[in-house]
C-alpha cells in the first residue's frame, strides 16, 4: 500500500513536468511546420520581383519554386528514416539549423543560379525538419485523443504560414524580395530555443539504405526536370524524353531495392495498410489544388495589373478562413468521423477548382479571389483528419518513415503541379488556356482522391 501511495504521488509530481515538456515539444514542432511550410507560400508573389532583379522567364521561376520542393520531396523518405534511427529531436535540430542558414545564402544570393542552388539546400533542410516534426507530435502525446488535437495545432502552424504568406511576401516586397527569406532567420532561432526544453527521443539503429536515397533522388529529379524542361522545350525534346526515362529506371531501381534490402528507407509492409496507402493519394491531391493554384495566381493577378502586395491581399480571404477554421478541424472529425471532412475538403477542392477555370478573363479580381475561398476552406478539413488518421494505423517505430511517405507525396504533387502547370501557362496556346486546363486537371486529381477517402481507417491500428 506505501509502495501505491508513493508512485501515485511521483506520478502526479511528474505530471506537470510532461505536460510542460509536451508544450514545448509541441511549441517548437509547430514553429518548425510554419517556418517551412511559410517559405513555399512567401515566394510565389515575389516572383515577378525576383525575375526583375535576377532575370529568368517562367522556366526560371519554376526552379526557383521547384528546387525548394524537388529536394524537399526527394529526401524526406530518408529524413524519416533518419528521425528513427537518431531521434526525432537530434534530427529536427540539424535540419532546421540548415534550413536557417540556407534562407540567409537566398537572401545573399547575386544571381538566379546561386539563388536556385540555395534553395536546394533550404530544400533539404526543410525535407528533414517536416516528418521529424510529426515524429515529435507522436512522441509527445501518445494518447490518441490528446494527439489528434495537437496534430490539429501543428496543422494550424501551415494554415498560418499558408494564410500570411502572401501577404507577408508583399509587404516585405516592397523593402525587397530579399527580405522573404531572413524572415526565416528570427523564427527559426526561436524555435531551436523551443526545442532546447524537450526531451531526448528515442532511436532505432539501423543500416542506412543508400541505394534506396540515390534511386529516390534520381526517380523525383528526373520526373521534376522533365515535367519542367517540357514547358520550354516539349515533350518530345531530347532532355526531356531522356529525363523521364531516368524517373521511370530509377523508380523501379527503387522498388526492387526496398523489397531486398536487409534495412529499407521504406518498408513495403507500410503499404499493406490501405490507410498509408489512401493517405499518401491524398496528400498528392491535396497538394496539386493547394499548392499548384496559389502559384497559378500569383502570376495570374500581376498579370491583372495588381503589385505583389496586391496579390497578397487577394488570396487573404482564401488564407484566412483556412486559418480560422483549422482550430476547429479536429472537433469537426470528432463529431462527424476523420473521413467525412476529408471527403468533404477535397471535394471542395474540385468544385472550387471547376469554378475558377470558368471565369471569363474580364471579371474583376475581387470575383476570383472570393472564389478561391473552397480552396482555402480544403485545407484544415483535409490535412488534420489524415494525418491523424495516418498515425494512428502505424506502430511507434515506424512512424518517422511513415511521415517521410507522406509528405513526399504531398512535396511530389506540389512540385509536380507547379512543373506542369508552368508547362500548360508558356505553352502557345496561352496564358489563359493553361490557367483554364491546369484548373480541370487539379478537379479531376482531387475527384480522385474523393472517391478513394472513405478507403481509410478500414485496417486495424498499428498495422503498419
């Protein structure tokens, strides 16, 4: 009876500590989405300004856009795999550092080629801070319930980033498109601080699967710089039926290793759970529609005589309702199910998406920006619900590799959707019927993912 006394009271002594260490597990996790997660959305209205200063046509922005998510997508598969080898902890602070010390070579840079290349490494660093900021949320709350509100919370640091990214793009514009990228700076210092008050994680020794990172690398690569490279040169240019050739060996380099390797990046057993399976469709989709329109429109309002911070402004309706209802999303999958807002998202997606690829080229900006808002509104009914989902149907061990294959699929779909629709805008039929056509093939991937939705949560939990 002493000995249950004791460990009651030791118990509830240690309680505040957790609960602290919880907070700013949390706090950090969340600054680390939002730094990275703001970087992809801050860049898109400074295009134009970049291009003035550097030089460079649509190609040019592409990479200045697609250098960041290429390697972003290309080594997350690894930076999950890392996150369980050495701990989440250990890895989100080398990322992150990285991360903050490539924003300062972009905001350096003197040429557009300097600029692309530090962005590949702002890539890389942000490719290992994402699955590992996941990894430290499970880490954190290993109660389902408490762990699909924080999740909800992490995903508020990227609705955030996502709705003050153009606008704060546009403000910071006007001073110069420099500054998009020493923003990082202060924000990131902050969360390193953060990260200084959490607990050590726990690792999982392993071989690391090289042959596993090179195929991936040269599988993405290849698929991104055709997809780009058409749009200048098309699709039966030598470069670009040569690069996609090298996406198609190395994918299949790729799957082969998996299946024999004695210690994969990615375990094949993973995709035996139709909720990874679903999930990963899902955040392709997701990404297309949410990612690949704001690029779309960014370019479409400057067009439309509005200054970079105009078009800020113009996607703040979209952004902002994003981030009002995404402390909201987890009590929405509570009430009505994870899969009904997911549906629910994604078909907004497609809808908004159709809309907006009917608009006459003469309505007034103001009519195109309100019709953004389905888009803006996808995001907290989608992301939250999934990945909640998604973590819930994988074993602790593996839950840094699992977060790796879904946000490569979400970092795919969004380079992929800035490649072929930059491809679709410098195409000779014009500006408008690219807009037009990369708007159908968003509602079309979105559809997609809508009707495969209710395909997850069918498998037992932790059965990955």
């Amino acid at each position: 009876m002493p000995l249950t006394a004791s460990s009651h009271r030791s118990s509830e002594a240690g309680a505040p500590g957790k609960n602290r260490h919880a907070t700013a597990t949390l706090a950090a996790a969340v600054l680390g989405f939002f730094v990275i997660t703001l970087d992809a959305t801050i860049v898109n209205v400074a295009l134009p300004s970049i291009r003035d200063a550097l030089g460079g046509g649509i190609t040019g922005l592409e990479w200045v856009v697609d250098a960041y998510t290429l390697m972003f997508a290309a080594l997350l598969l690894s930076a999950g795999a890392l996150s369980d080898r050495i701990g989440a902890r250990k890895a989100f602070a080398g990322g992150l550092a990285l991360f903050i010390v490539a924003s300062v070579a972009c905001g350096l840079a003197p040429s557009l080629p300097v600029l692309v290349a530090a962005r590949v490494v702002q890539g890389i660093g942000a490719a290992v801070t994402m699955p590992t900021s996941m990894a430290l949320v499970r880490q954190a709350f290993p109660d389902p319930a408490r762990r699909a509100r924080a999740v909800g919370v992490w995903a508020m640091g990227g609705a955030l980033a996502a709705a003050a990214g153009p606008v704060l793009g546009g403000v910071l514009s006007l001073a110069s498109w420099r500054m998009i990228f020493w923003i990082n700076l202060p924000v990131g210092i902050l969360t390193l601080l953060l990260l200084a008050r959490t607990p050590h994680s726990p690792t999982r020794p392993a071989p690391f699967d090289w042959i596993g990172q090179t195929t991936a690398i040269l599988a993405m690569g290849g698929l991104t710089f055709g997809a780009i490279e058409a749009g200048a040169a098309g699709f039966t240019a030598p470069q670009v039926l040569a690069s996609l050739g090298v996406a198609v060996v190395a994918l299949a380099a790729f799957v082969t290793a998996q299946a024999k390797v004695a210690h994969p990046m990615v375990p094949l057993a993973l995709f035996r759970s139709p909720t990874v399976v679903v999930a990963t469709g899902i955040g392709f989709a997701f990404m297309v529609g949410f990612y690949g329109l704001p690029f779309l429109f960014s370019l479409y309002f400057q067009q439309h005589g509005l200054s970079a911070l105009g078009a800020g402004i113009a996607f703040l309706p979209m952004m902002l309702l994003s981030a009002c209802l995404t402390p909201f999303s987890a009590r929405i999958a509570e009430r009505t199910g994870p899969r009904v807002p997911v549906i629910a998202g994604l078909l907004l997606i497609a809808a908004g998406s159709v809309a907006l690829a009917g608009v006459p080229a003469s309505v007034p900006v103001w009519v195109t920006a309100l019709l953004l808002i389905p888009i803006g509104m996808s995001g907290p009914l989608v992301m939250p619900p999934t990945t909640a989902l998604l973590l819930e149907h994988v074993s602790a061990q593996h839950t840094g590799t699992a977060s790796g294959v879904f946000n490569t699929s979400r970092q795919i779909g969004g380079a992929l959707a800035v490649a072929v629709f930059g491809a679709l805008l410098s195409a000779s039929a014009g500006f408008e019927h690219g807009l037009r056509v990369s708007l159908l093939l968003a509602a079309a991937v979105a559809l997609v993912a809508a009707l495969a939705a209710p395909r997850m949560g069918t498998a037992r939990r932790g059965d990955a």
